[in-house]
C-alpha cells in the first residue's frame, strides 16, 4: 500500500465520523424540539 492511499483512508474515516456526529446532532435537535413541542401543547390542553 500506497502512503497516499492510507491518507486517502485516513480522509474518508475523519469524514465518515463527522457525520456520523452531524447526523447524531441533528437527531438531538428534533428531539428537543419534539419535547418543547409536547410541553406546549400540554400547557394549551391544561389551560
């Protein structure tokens, strides 16, 4: 094997994981944003 190819390698892994941590984030957002979605409209059903 080729150095370059193991950069090349190295290049595709660090991408691959940062989105992985995108992905991950984002799923993390939603979540959130369901939950204040939920407690709002509880509040308007309480009400």
């Amino acid at each position: 094997r080729r150095p370059f190819s193991a950069f090349q390698d190295h290049e595709a892994r660090s991408f691959h994981e940062q989105h992985i941590g995108h992905v991950t984030w984002w799923l993390w957002n939603m979540k959130l944003l369901a939950m204040a979605m939920a407690m709002i409209l509880m509040r308007k059903e309480i009400l």
